[in-house]
C-alpha cells in the first residue's frame, strides 16, 4: 500500500488571470550532505505538457507506455537524449545549482544580509556579487563550508559554543562577518525561528526560480516544440521585481497580477522538503507590489501515476549527468553558456 502523500498548497479559491500548469521533478537530491564528492549539483526540471501529450512522448522515446518509468541511466544508455531535448524545447526548463555555491550563497545570504524565502532568486540579485566574490576565494579557507553547514545543521545540532568558533575561525581569512550575527542565527535556529528558510535546503530556491520563470513565459521565449506556438501568446510578461526581503501582505489568490504575468500552478513529485508551511512562506516571498504571487498552488503526486512528472525526471536526470541547451536553463542555472547563472 502506497503512503499518503504529504505536503501541498491547495489554492483558496478559484485562480484568475492566465495560469500556467506546470509538472516538477528533482535529480540529485543529497539531503542536507550538499558537500558529497559525487553529487556536485541539484537539478530541478519542469514540463508544462498534458498528461497526453507527456505519455506519448514517452512512448516515442522508448518507454512502451507511460505506466513503466524509464529511468534516466536507461534512457542515456539509449542515446535519445538529443530528441528529448529538442521534443522538449519551449514546453520545458532546467534550473541547476551547484551545491557548494549554494552554500557560499547562503553565508551571504544568512550572514550579510537579512534571511528570506526569497534568498537565492532572482528577487535577491543585490546579493549575488557578494557570493561570487566570496566564491572566488572560498578555497583558500577549506573548512569554511563545512563549518558553515555544521553551524546551521537544523537536525542533530552541536552546542553553538562549539560550532561558532569553529565557523568564525573559517572565516576570518576569506570574509569578514560580524560574530554577534554569527550568535543570533545560531540562537534563532537553536529556537527553530520558523522565518529563517532550512538553510541547507537548496529545493526551495529552486523551486522559486522555476515559478518565476514559467510566470514570466521565459520557456516560450527560448524556442519551440512541437506542441507549442513558442509565440508566448497570450501570456507575455515581464520578470518580477522586488527584494525580496520586506514584509510582504497576505497573498490574494482570486487576483490577476497587475503586470500581466501568469500564475503557476505546481504538481510535484513526492518530497519531504516542500512542507505546506514552507511552501506558504515561499508563496509570500514571492508575492509582488500588488501581493499576488506568482505561485497560486501546489500539489504532490506519485511519479508512477503522471506521466508528466515522469518527463521531469527524465529531464532532470539527464541535465545532472550530461547538461542540457541553454534554452532549456532558466537564467540564474549554474553552467550556462553564456554566463548569466554563474556558480
């Protein structure tokens, strides 16, 4: 018997304005271990086919029928991945990031600047130079992202005596932070401060990048394929603007968004990290001027019953192992080609 599924964030009434139905899955996920050796990045695809449309592309692909997974290793043992992606483009994207880097952002993130939901997005751009620089030197300090990550561990914590010395010790030749910040996210996380976004849970900011992607129409923009116009129609829009980091109101959701953008409904393979309560702060954080957000709802789903969430996989999985095209990245994606994600 199959468990319950947890989690989700179910629209309060129905949702006005354009919408966008989106299907998501993960490859890569380490848990809070976001230094093992072997699993560099994290990769978080998403499809806005039909369950049609994405179970006869996984019968064209090879799968038989869309009720036996095909798994990414077999897939790319199959050398069809160039179809995929081209069967794919316009209808798809990939937001990639690299752990360590995660974790470099998030000393800024948490330690230089004020933490929020929005942390890691493109509503936080401000902050991304500070990252990269910091980035740029992290070497000459090995242990600081270790001492980082054990500093901020919510599960199994050490004594903050112990873990804040060790991390200001770290940092002391490669960044300069002040030890009473240092102390008080200690404590607030000691309080498990439900305001602070899990730090070591890179699946959240992901997660945002892709519904402010898909609210701005980016992947219509990036080309087309062969179930779609490509021409964004009649759902154009601009990317949100904003911080990130102010209080933000109650989130409306039988509202359109005055800019036109469209509203992002989620279903999202089975995942622990997306509480209901995590995902309605992320819903705040990302709410604009007016207070709408662009995520209207969110619910989970049993990859073995949707072929939708299926193709994400496949997606993901490939994007991990072997990278994808550009105009299957969202624009903040670790690697791009044209150096827009960095990391």
């Amino acid at each position: 018997m199959r468990s319950p599924l947890q989690g989700g964030l179910l629209p309060a009434e129905a949702v006005a304005g354009p919408v966008v139905r989106i299907a998501c899955d993960e490859s890569g996920f380490s848990g809070t271990n976001l230094l093992h050796p072997g699993m560099p990045t994290i990769t978080h695809a998403s499809v806005d086919l039909s369950a049609a449309e994405a179970a006869d592309l996984l019968v064209r692909l090879g799968a038989g029928s869309a009720s036996r997974e095909l798994k990414s290793g077999q897939f790319l043992r199959a050398g069809r991945e160039d179809r995929f992606q081209e069967a794919l483009r316009g209808r798809a994207l990939v937001h990639v990031i690299n752990k360590r880097f995660f974790l470099v952002t998030r000393i800024v993130d948490f330690l230089l600047y004020e933490p929020s939901y929005a942390a890691g997005t493109r509503l936080t751009q401000a902050q991304r130079p500070a990252a990269v620089a910091l980035a740029r030197v992290v070497r000459e300090s090995p242990g600081l992202l270790p001492a980082f990550a054990d500093l901020v561990r919510t599960k199994r914590r050490r004594p903050a005596s112990e873990t804040v010395q060790r991390f200001l010790a770290a940092a002391a030749p490669v960044v300069e932070v002040e030890p009473a910040r240092v102390w008080a996210l200690a404590a607030r996380l000691d309080d498990d401060d439900r305001e602070i976004p899990p730090p070591l849970e890179p699946l959240l900011p992901a997660l945002a990048e892709t519904v402010l992607s898909w609210s701005a129409n980016e992947p219509a923009r990036a080309g087309t394929g062969p179930w779609g116009s490509g021409d964004g129609s009649p759902h154009a829009g601009a990317v949100l603007s904003g911080s990130g980091n102010e209080p933000r109101p109650p989130t409306p959701v039988g509202v359109a968004p005055a800019n036109g953008e469209r509203r992002v409904l989620v279903t999202h393979d089975e995942q622990s990290a997306l509480t209901a309560d995590r995902l309605a702060r992320l819903q705040r954080a990302l709410a604009g001027a007016d207070g709408v957000s662009p995520l209207a709802g969110f619910v989970m789903a049993d990859s073995r019953d949707d072929p939708r969430i299926q193709v994400a996989d496949l997606l993901a999985g490939v994007a991990r192992r072997l990278g994808v095209e550009d105009s299957l990245l969202t624009p903040t994606s670790c690697g791009r080609a044209d150096g827009h994600g960095g990391g």
